[in-house]
C-alpha cells in the first residue's frame, strides 16, 4: 500500500491518469484507494473534476473501477472550496443524494477536508443541509462527526444542536422502510457518540433526552451509540447505566 506522498510523485508522472486510477482503484473490493483518493484531490485540474463528476450512476456503477473516478471528483472539491469557491457546496449537496454509496461517503470527506480549515462556515452550511433530504441530513451529521474536527467546545455544541434537530425531523418521517430514512438512521447509531465523546456534560444530557424515547427507531440509535467503545472510555458507569435503564424502559 504506497502512500499518499508516493501517489502523489507517481501522478506527477503520468498522463493519462483515468486508466492508471480505475487500476489502481481496488474496485470492485471491499475498500476502494483512499490514500490514492486523496493524492488525487490534492493534484488534479478542475477540469479533471468536472469531467468525473459528470459520470452518472449508469456510467459509473457502484464499487466499479469508474466510480471511483467519480468519488475523486467528489473528494476533490474539498480542495476547491478551501481554494475560496463556495459555490461547490451546492454540488456537493447534490451528490450527497446520489444513489452510490461510495459517491455519499466522498462527499463527507469532502467536507471533512473544508471543515479542518473552515469550520465555522462548513457549520453554517450543515445547518442547511440538516434541513433538506434525509440523504442530506446523513451527509451534513456524518461529515461533522469527525473527532479531527470536534476541536472547539462551542463548535461541539453546535454539532449536538444540528444533531439534535436531525432526530427531531427522524421522529416526524412516516416512511420509514425507504432506503433513505435506513441510511440515515445507520448514520446517526454512531455519529452521536462522537459529539458526546467531544462534550460530555453536555452531550449526555442531550443523549439522556432521547434516551426516554417511546420511538423505536430512536431506542435503536441510541442504544447503538451507547455500544460505542469512545462512550465506554469517556464514562463507563453513566454508559451502563443507560443500558440497564433502557433496558428497564421495554
């Protein structure tokens, strides 16, 4: 497995960088090349990024070699919003609906990239994003929920507001058997725990809340992130001690 410094030096010597990225991409696999993903983003034109980010769904399956071309273009916008153009954002949103998994997961490491230079405006922006599709709400907590990025106390405390308001929309769906309402709930049984680790005080109150929950869907996620070894290490007794409440609560 090289590195990305080595990828780098190795892009920075050939021309045509699709085929060399589709055979180097490990798709179809179980992990696709992400220290190659971020070589990539690192380098590439824009004109790179937009001819990736055009490949649909139908052009680019999933875990294919050429969708891993479009999660560079994704990945790599990260780059172009810390370069100051703000209005990839939209784009990003717009694939944070796309039907491939690995495209979504691109677009959060997209805006994980922005969030370690920019985190008070990627803040800004989740905020909207927390209120749109439920693919949108799963981008905007899990692009967050990065410990990298829960530096500032009152920055955390912003990500619990945001998540907490997204667990306020879950509760409202009434089409819960859609694969996006699915894909968010996933999303959300470990992206709690990461904000709480971040905040105690703060976090288990909010956690505590939902934890009384009478929805199902609700228990399950925080049940879920209760299981979270970062929760066990921050406050074992207060973490087992919801497990039996919870428990008591059936």
């Amino acid at each position: 497995m090289l590195s990305i410094e080595l990828y780098r030096q190795t892009l920075a010597k050939i021309d045509d960088w699709d085929a060399y990225l589709q055979s180097e991409s490990r798709l179809p696999g179980a992990r696709s090349n992400l220290e190659l993903m971020y070589a990539v983003a690192d380098l590439t034109s824009e004109q790179n990024i937009q001819r990736w980010l055009d490949l649909t769904p139908t052009e680019a399956p999933e875990n294919t070699p050429t969708c891993f071309l479009a999660c560079c273009g994704v990945i790599s916008l990260g780059r172009l919003l810390c370069e100051g153009n703000l209005a990839w954002f939209e784009v990003l949103r717009q694939k944070a609906n796309d039907p491939r998994w690995r495209v979504r997961e691109s677009v959060c490491m997209a805006l994980q990239r922005y969030g370690k230079e920019q985190m008070n405006t990627l803040l800004t922006e989740m905020r909207r994003w927390s209120e749109g599709t439920l693919l949108e709400q799963r981008a905007a907590a899990a692009g967050l929920c990065e410990p990298a990025l829960l530096k500032s106390p009152e920055q955390a405390r912003e990500i619990l507001g945001i998540l907490d308001g997204i667990t306020h929309r879950m509760c409202q769906v009434t089409n819960r058997r859609q694969d996006d309402f699915k894909t968010l709930r996933q999303g959300m049984a470990y992206c709690w725990s990461v904000a709480v680790a971040a905040l105690p005080e703060t976090g288990k109150k909010m956690m505590e809340n939902w934890m009384g929950s009478t929805d199902v869907d609700i228990r399950w996620i925080m049940k879920e992130n209760l299981k979270k070894n970062r929760l066990q290490k921050m406050d074992p007794v207060w973490v087992q001690q919801w497990i039996q409440n919870m428990e008591d609560m059936k």
